[in-house]
C-alpha cells in the first residue's frame, strides 16, 4: 500500500475569511482514496486531540458535530506487542468505520522501533485499514520514550519506521505531526 506523503495544494480564498477553505485534491491515488474517506464532503474536519482523549463516544459524538475523520488515542507499540490487558484496552472491538455513528478512523501508534511498530501493526484486525504514526506527542514520557514530536530528531529512524510500515504492512500509513505555528 502507498502511504499518503505529498502535501495539499492551497486551497482558494472562500468569501467567508472564517469559514474553511474547500480542498482541492490533486489527482493521485493517496488523494482519490483520501477524498472518498470524506463520504463527499469538500472539507476535511479531523479530530486528533491529545493521548487518551479519543475514545470510542468521543469519536462518535465528534462525527455527529462535524468530523469526518477521526484518531484514535495514542497507542504504544511495545505495549500493544507485550500486555494483554493493554491491547485487550485499544483493540477495535467492531468495524467503527461500518457502524451508523461512525466513519473512518486512523489507529495511531507511537514507538521508536520499526519491526515493534509492524507487530504492533499486524495484531490489528484487517478491518482497521489505516494506521498513523504519532510523530505530535510533546509530553516528557514521549521524549524519555523517543517517540512522539521527539521521533522528528531521529529522521533516519523515522524513514525507517514508515518504510517498514508501507512495504512490510498492507495498511495505509500516515504521520501525525504538530503544527504549533
């Protein structure tokens, strides 16, 4: 599978300064599949929030107010590998994407080992189509871990970690970042 690595093209000025531009996609497959995730719609409203903030009502009532794409929490790789009770607490218990309230959700990982990351990857039912790598997370365990924003510092690392993902897994990869600008 391709992971989604090009960036959007501006979007055109809207008359409303406050209302969200319309996104026109490029003609590419990443762009085609990532578009039809929207069901339709022109604007792509994400909601990503921060570790342990994305449970499953959350996402649902997000979907109902607007969102269309949706993350999971944060999920650490070595830990869905290693605890059973760990992965027994993020494992997808349905097909979310297929239920009335809810949509296209991208299971997000952090970690700073690829080979982890894949089998933390390949444990996930083959219903879960896209999985994200948490390159966003700011906070101290992240840069103890060597995960999160602070995998950014590691690019080879990171190259590493996607690279494995794509080729070696048969989900769609993404890579979360902060935009603290």
């Amino acid at each position: 599978m391709s992971s989604l690595s090009t960036t959007l093209p501006p979007t055109p000025p809207t008359a409303d300064p406050d209302a969200p531009s319309q996104i026109a996609w490029p003609d590419t497959e990443p762009h085609r599949w990532l578009a039809s995730l929207l069901n339709g719609s022109s604007y792509a409203y994400i909601v990503a929030p921060m570790v342990d903030q994305s449970d499953l009502p959350f996402r649902f009532l997000s979907r109902r107010y607007s969102s269309n794409l949706c993350y999971t929490p944060m999920i650490h790789s070595r830990m869905f590998t290693t605890d059973v009770k760990y992965r027994e607490k993020f494992m997808p218990k349905f097909d979310e994407a297929k239920h009335p309230m809810g949509g296209p959700v991208f299971h997000q990982f952090c970690g700073n080992n690829e080979e982890t990351m894949l089998a933390a990857v390949n444990l996930l039912p083959s219903y879960c189509e896209v999985v994200d790598i948490n390159c966003g997370c700011p906070q101290g365990i992240a840069k103890r871990g060597g995960y999160g924003a602070f995998l950014l510092e590691e690019g080879d690392l990171l190259v590493k970690i996607v690279s494995t993902l794509v080729t070696k897994s048969d989900r769609r990869v993404t890579v979360k970042v902060r935009d603290d600008a």
